[in-house]
C-alpha cells in the first residue's frame, strides 16, 4: 500500500480508533442522532444519553409518534434543547416525505432542519461511505497544518478552499476511515495546543512540522464587533529574558506590556516589530487567547512567542517583572503563557 495522506490516515484510524457506541453501526437514523448530541457536548457525556435514546426510539417511526415532552425527557441534562426539538421535527417529517428511511443523498440531508455542511458530510460518509467531506474546527486546523495554509480559518474563504482540498483527497478513499481518521487525530494527536507530531501518522506529509510550523498554524481570529480589537500580543524572549515595553500616554499610560500590534496575523507581527525595532524576529509557538474586558472596549490577545538573535534595552527576567507595574491585561497574558509551556 502507497505510503500517502489518505492510506497512512486510515490505517491509523482502523487500528487506533477510538471506541463509541456510534461507531458500532451504519445506521443513518443512530449516526444522526450522535452527530447532533456531539454538538456542543462531550463524548463522554454523550454515550449514556446516545444510548438512552436508541433504546427508548430504535425506528425514525418511534421518535416521529412520541411526544416532544418524552423527547425532552429523554435529553433533560444535555443542553441546547432546540437540537431535540429539530430532531423530532425532522423524524417526523421524514416519515411523511421519505417513508420513515433516512433520506441517502448529501443534497437532501442537508435540507434537514438542524443538519449543516459538516453534519451532512459526517452522516453521508459513515453511513452510506459517500465521498462527502466533514468539515469542522478540527479538520479546518489539521489541514491548515498539513499545508502550511496561512489564511485566517475563520474566513468563508480559507474554509472554502479547505472543503476542496478534502474533497479532493477523498476521492478514491475509504469516506468513513477518512473522515472520523481526521476526527480522532484533531481530538488526540493533532490538538489545538502542543500537537503530538512524533506519533501522528501524517508526519511525513505534514508543511507546518517541515517548516517548524505546527506550533503557530493554524491561524483563527474570528471577526469581532464594534469596539472589540484583536491584538496579536508577543512574548518576546531573548535567552531566558523577556521584551516588556511601559505604554505611552494614553489607554494603561506608564504601565508595563508586552508589545502588541492590532493585527490578525503573526507574520504582520514580525513585519511591524522588525519596522520599528531593526531586529529579527523568529515565530516560534501560538499560545491561545486571553480576553480582557475594559470598560469601553474588549481586548481579544492572541499569543504568540517569538525570539530575537541579539538582546534590546527593554528585557526583563521574570523576577524583574514581578517588581514592574504591568497591566493587568498583560499579567494575564503571561500567566496564560506560563501555563502553556508548563
Ligand atoms: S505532524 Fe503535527 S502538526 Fe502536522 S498534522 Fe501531524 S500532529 Fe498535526
């Protein structure tokens, strides 16, 4: 067998996978009902309620002449109740368009009521091993990686782009292994944090590890209202020292900070750091986010650690900081940054 993408990623997943009561069957009616109980919840605290249900409506046609109440009853603990209601909804409506089977076509799933893109593809590959990519914020940050894609995976466009790359890659595959491979390996190996890479069965083909990127990409700044700024927030070390500006006149005047720049993009980063300081500057990690909320406006700082080749007059160890002023916005920061390279 072809060492590529898709014959490395399904040989992981059929021997790796993860065990749900789920992935016991084909049935169109049970993958539906666990894709929509996964929405917002965890698998774990899905199984027993998965379980329930199927037991309680082992037909559409059951769920279809059941009470709302009873299906209610049913999801009580789960949350967002409106995903009953659509469920219900939809099983009756099935029985009265489709005859009680679950319809097999993407098109007409994806007419469903509470059945998005990534649904659809879920439902029309496991159940029916259509060619039918599954697009969610896992697939979206492990191809993102894979390519070394740089865009910002928030955008229609960046995840357009990544729905044709699947689907290209789909083609010929096993949809089923493919899809929950890409799954399993976002949930355990490819993690938003700290990827696993030794051990991830796409290593060989991955850009982002190549190029010493799987710590940075993917890059995900959602677009935000009025009054809310993204700032990418660097922690800038040079040895074990770290770059610390005091703010001008104005917003936290004299306190100390990390340089910030109301950007969406590391890479923007270097180019505005490297403008105004004439040093380079590597990009090493992404650390998550931290929000800090002021009274007239909402900081959303995105971390990123770079490192400079030669020392500038603002560094600081961490036992100097701790005597600075620095904001609190910026202690935030660092206290989140700590935590992630603990
Ligand atoms: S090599 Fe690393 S970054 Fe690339 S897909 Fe695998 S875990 Fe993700």
């Amino acid at each position: 067998m072809q060492n590529n993408i898709q014959n490395n990623l399904i040989s992981w997943y059929n021997h790796n996978h993860r065990q749900f009561p789920w992935r016991e069957t084909t049935n169109p009616y049970y993958i539906w009902i666990s894709e929509i109980m996964l929405q917002q919840t965890t698998t774990e605290a899905v199984i027993p309620y998965y379980k329930r249900f199927i037991q309680t409506f082992d037909t559409i046609d059951k769920l279809a002449s059941a009470s709302l109440e009873e299906v209610y009853k049913l999801w009580e603990g789960l949350g967002y109740y409106r995903r009953a209601k659509h469920i219900h909804e939809t099983a009756q409506l099935i029985c009265e368009k489709y005859d009680g089977q679950f319809p097999d076509t993407y098109e007409d799933i994806l007419k469903l009521k509470g059945i998005g893109p990534y649904t659809a593809g879920a439902i029309c590959s496991i159940a029916y091993g259509l060619s039918a990519p599954a697009i969610d914020g896992n697939v979206l940050r492990i191809i993102s990686r894979l390519y070394a894609l740089t865009e910002n995976i928030a955008l229609p466009k960046a995840q357009k782009n990544i729905f044709h790359i699947v689907n290209d890659l789909l083609i010929g595959y096993d949809a089923s292994a493919f899809n929950q491979g890409l799954m399993d390996l976002g949930a355990t190996i490819c993690r938003p944090l700290n990827p696993q890479c030794e051990i991830c069965p796409i290593a060989p083909f991955c850009k982002a590890r190549q190029s010493g990127q799987q710590k940075v990409l993917p890059i995900s700044i959602k677009n935000i209202k009025h009054k809310e700024i993204n700032y990418i927030t660097g922690i800038i070390t040079y040895q074990d020292q770290y770059v610390m500006i005091q703010n001008p006149a104005g917003l936290l005047e004299n306190l100390y900070g990390f340089i910030q720049y109301e950007l969406e993009s590391p890479y923007r980063f270097i180019e505005e750091f490297e403008k105004q300081y004439y040093i380079s500057l590597s990009l090493v990690s992404y650390h998550g986010q931290v929000k800090h909320v002021f009274t007239h406006r909402t900081w959303h700082m995105h971390i990123y650690h770079f490192t400079i080749s030669k020392p500038l007059s603002s560094l600081y160890s961490l036992n100097d900081i701790s005597q600075l002023p620095v904001s609190t916005a910026h202690l935030k920061v660092l206290k989140h940054y700590l935590k992630t390279i603990e």
